[in-house]
C-alpha cells in the first residue's frame, strides 16, 4: 500500500509539473505581442487616455483602466471629459477577454450618464476566470444640441493567472 501511495503522488506531481508549464507557457507564448492595438503584459494595472484626432468641439477625452484587486478580481472604470458642460456626456465600459486570438466582450459595466456637465466616470468590480488575457474598451461621448462626438479607448492587455 505504501508503494502505491507513493507512485500516486509522483503521478499527481507530474501532472501539476506538466499542466503548470502549459499554463506558464500560454502567457509567455503571447506576451509582448500586440492583438488589435493592445500590447500583452503581466502588468496588474493598464491605463489609456485617448484625445479625439481631429479637433473636436465638445469631447475632450476618454480614459479607462483595469486593474487586479485580488486572485481573478478587476476593477474596470473609465471616464470622459467634455471642453465645457454639455447637455448629455457618457462613458460605457465593456471588459473584454482575449479568444483564440479576438478580443469578444466577457462583461458590459454600468454606463456612467450626466446631464449638464463636463465630467463622466463609472467603475464596476468583476470576477474573471483565469488562464486569459484582459483589456477594457471604452465608449466616449458627449451630446449639446443636435452634435453628438464620440471616440473609444481600449487598454492594453493583462494577463489574469
């Protein structure tokens, strides 16, 4: 009985030895590499600011971050910045997840919304499942009168364990 327990234990720890190396190995296989504008890190906190390309008359910027706050927990929050108070500014965040090699939305956070301001923030907790990379993608806009601008940001991404 003895030496059954033992080869079970050299079975179990080849096991873990084996599986673990695939799972080090599937962020190292990718990290460093760029997928649809996003650089792939082992980084815990990702920001991105992003100023509208042509001069706008209302939108000033888009910012969003994700950050890991505990094993498999992000924070996801994104902002947008009018030049001057508008009738309706607003920021959408959305935390997508990296699948054979597309990023597709894993969660949609709760719209930040605001009437008669410059300024629009929102923040969400979420819960991730490990063995992939994350990134948050922002939705920018703001709304005077009948003119309506809007741009959107994206981090780069992170890799959750």
């Amino acid at each position: 009985m003895k030496k059954k327990g033992k080869i079970i234990i050299a079975v179990v720890l080849l096991l873990c030895m084996v599986f673990g190396t695939l799972h080090s190995y599937a962020a190292d296989d990718l990290l460093g590499t760029v997928v649809d504008g996003s650089l792939l890190t082992e980084e815990t906190e990702v920001d991105s600011i992003v100023y509208p390309k042509a001069r706008y008359s209302y939108l000033a910027s888009g910012t969003g971050s994700i950050k890991l706050t505990g094993t498999r927990t992000v924070v996801i929050s994104g902002a947008t910045t009018a030049l001057q108070s508008v009738d309706k500014i607003q920021v959408y965040t959305y935390l997508q997840r990296l699948k054979n090699g597309t990023w597709v939305n894993f969660y949609s956070g709760t719209p930040g919304i605001k009437y008669n301001t410059y300024y629009v923030s929102t923040s969400n907790t979420v819960t991730v499942e490990g063995g992939y990379y994350y990134r948050m993608c922002g939705a920018h806009s703001a709304k005077e009168g009948s003119t309506t601008e809007s741009l959107s940001s994206y981090t780069d991404g992170m890799w959750i364990d």
